[in-house]
C-alpha cells in the first residue's frame, strides 16, 4: 500500500533517528542507576551485619560513639563504563553498645 501523499515517505524513519539516540542514553542511564542503586543496598547490608556482629562482642571493628557502636563501609565503582568517572560510596549503620554503662 503506497502513502497518499509523497511529501510523508521516509518519516517513519526520520522519527526513529532522532528517538533512538534519547531512548539508548535513557536505557542506560537506568541500568548505570540501578547498578549502583544495588551496590549501594548492599554495602549498607553489609554495614549493618558489620555493626550487629560488633555489638554481640563479634569480631567486627567499630567506632564507638557513645552508646553506639557504628561501622562504616566504603567501595568505588571503577569497573565497565564507571572506570571514566569512579563512583564512591559509603555506608554507615550503628548498634548499641552493650558494654556501655548509660545504656542499662
């Protein structure tokens, strides 16, 4: 089937030229959000089990503040399109301090 009018042919195209750059930059600017959105959720799991293990007399190292136990985590995204500009980041999760004395 041929298009009415001959002024139209080739939009279809012209369209998905100019959309496909923007929906690529889009699709990756997800993925790059997710993936340190994921990172970041488990650096923080992995600051709290930290913070937890210290405050049942673990082994883990933690800062004590007070009547708080806190531990902070930190690691850099550096790897695929992250190793141009390296992303930092850092989580920090306390617990109470169980040999504290104002706490009882």
């Amino acid at each position: 089937m041929h298009s009415p009018l001959r002024a139209e042919r080739g939009s279809i195209t012209a369209e998905t030229v100019m959309v496909l750059p923007t929906l690529v930059v889009v699709g990756s600017a997800l993925l790059l959000g997710g993936q340190a959105s994921l990172e970041s959720y488990r650096l923080h799991q992995e600051a709290h089990s930290a913070a937890r293990v210290a405050s049942l007399h673990g082994e883990a190292t933690a800062a004590s503040e007070g009547e708080w136990l806190c531990v902070t985590r930190e690691t850099t995204l550096e790897r695929g399109v992250w190793q141009w500009r390296p992303l930092t980041l850092s989580a920090e999760a306390c617990a109470l301090n169980p040999g504290d004395d104002n706490n009882q």
